[in-house]
C-alpha cells in the first residue's frame, strides 16, 4: 500500500541518505557560500539548497504528486492525504562550524501526524528510523526510553531560539533548571536530541520555536521508543510553540519544573 508507514520509512531512508552524501560531499564549499535567515545567527548554506532540492527531485519520482514541505522552499500540507517534511540539514550552525553533529530529516504525516520517518547522520552514516505503530530502531536495532523516575537525576536536552531578545528570557528558565536536574546539555540539532530521547541518551528534551521540519521525523521516533511527546499548540502552559519529549517516569514532574521556571513565558 502506498500509505504502509514501513513502505513510507524505506522512502525516506533512500531519500535522506542520498542527500547525506550530498552534504557531506560537498560541505566544504557550500560552507563558503552562506545566507541569514531570522537573525545573524540562522544561516542556511548552499548545501541546504542543494540538498532539499535534491529531496524534492527524488520524492517526485519515488512518490509522484505528493506535496513536500522543506524548511529551505517551503510548501504546504495536503489538506487530505500524505505530505513530506524535510529538513535537509538540521544542525546548520553545526556544519557551518564542521561540528559532526548535525542530520538530514525526511518524514512522512498523514493529516497533519508523522506516520514514518529517517533521521540520517552524514559524518557517522547512523541512521534513526520509525513506522507508527512499529517501532523506532537506530540502524535497525529498537530503541527504548529511559526508565528514568527521578527529575533530579535526569539529563535534559535543551536548545535557544536564533533572536537574542527571546534567548535572554530562555536562559532565565534554562538557569532555573540546572538546579533541578542532573545536568543538561545542548547539542544544536532538534531532530537528533529527539533521537536521544528515543534511544535513552536523554532523559527529556524541551526547546521552543521549532519548524515541522525539525520535529517531525524526530518526535515520531521519540513516542514510538515510549516518549512522552507534547508537540507545539499542545500544551498552552510550555508556550505555543513547545516542543517536550520526556521519559513517561519524569514528564509529569518536568512539565511542572518548566512552568515554574517560566518556560511558558519565553
């Protein structure tokens, strides 16, 4: 069936890893040629052009008339049916900086809610993939939150909005949870600190402001590996544009961490 979530996942895996050699390939160049977006600090490269184009050229023969919405030429979602999400390089300031850390992001959704999705790592070449209903495997071997109880000793993800105004206020909340949780850590791709979670190397990871793009491969591992998963307009007290994942023994208390340090006011 063309709407099979584990037929959608081989899609996305094909597509995703052939943009992460092209990434990967031609970063040393494409690193010479840089644009802003929001802000000075939200760069997109020419390998993010490159690569989404790219995407969009396979998915049209892999999966002919179905629309494609990428961070970098943007689009819109088919009010019924299947659309894509790509994020050709999440983690740009990483690339730009020849930090290792950063991925390309196919998804699939149906109405609105990822059904299938590849997260790739062009310098590891590990690859993170999920089927609702089916699983989250890294490479093929399933993946497992953390059976994690205790906020104290949890290790959250976290992650800064690109305008300065807005990051003061996040580091106000940020300052406020360092003393309730083990230790933190900021990583700079949201679609991998999701993996994260997915595979247990977080605990939770909370972060304002992202793209679908950004979640959408992402959350759909994390809530198959038994995340708790609060996407953006989900939950009003985190801030229209929250984004949570957590480890189903310490969301309740997060969530209630975060109001209290004024995370729905950033």
């Amino acid at each position: 069936m063309r709407s099979d979530p584990r037929s959608l996942v081989d899609v996305a895996v094909q597509v995703a890893g052939q943009a992460a050699d092209l990434v990967k390939s031609t970063r040393e160049s494409a690193v010479a040629r840089i644009d802003t977006k929001s802000s000075i600090t939200d760069v997109v490269t020419a390998a993010d052009r490159e690569a989404e184009r790219l995407v969009r050229a396979l998915l049209a023969q892999l999966r002919p008339g179905e629309p494609v919405i990428g961070e970098e030429e943007g689009g819109t979602a088919a009010v019924e049916g299947l659309t894509w999400v790509v994020d050709p390089i999440d983690g740009t300031v990483n690339y730009l900086y020849d930090i290792p850390h950063y991925a390309v992001s196919v998804a699939a959704q149906l109405d609105g809610e990822s059904v299938a999705g590849a997260v790739v790592e062009p310098v590891s070449g590990r690859v993170w993939t999920a089927a609702r209903g089916h699983g989250a495997y890294l490479d093929g071997r399933p993946l497992r939150v953390s059976s994690e109880t205790r906020l104290e000793v949890a290790l959250l993800g976290y992650g800064f909005a690109y305008r300065a105004e807005r990051r003061q206020r996040q580091a106000r909340t940020w300052a406020g949870m360092a003393t309730r949780v083990r230790d933190m850590r900021r990583a700079g791709a949201a679609s991998l600190d999701l993996c994260a979670v997915a595979a247990g190397r977080l605990d939770a990871y909370a972060e304002h402001a992202l793209g679908r793009w950004d979640w959408a491969a992402g959350a759909l591992l994390a809530r198959e590996a038994g995340a708790v998963v609060l996407l953006p307009g989900e939950a009003p007290e985190l801030g229209a544009d929250a984004t949570l994942a957590a480890a189903p023994g310490i969301a309740d208390a997060l969530r209630a961490a975060l109001v209290e340090c004024g995370f729905g006011e950033v």
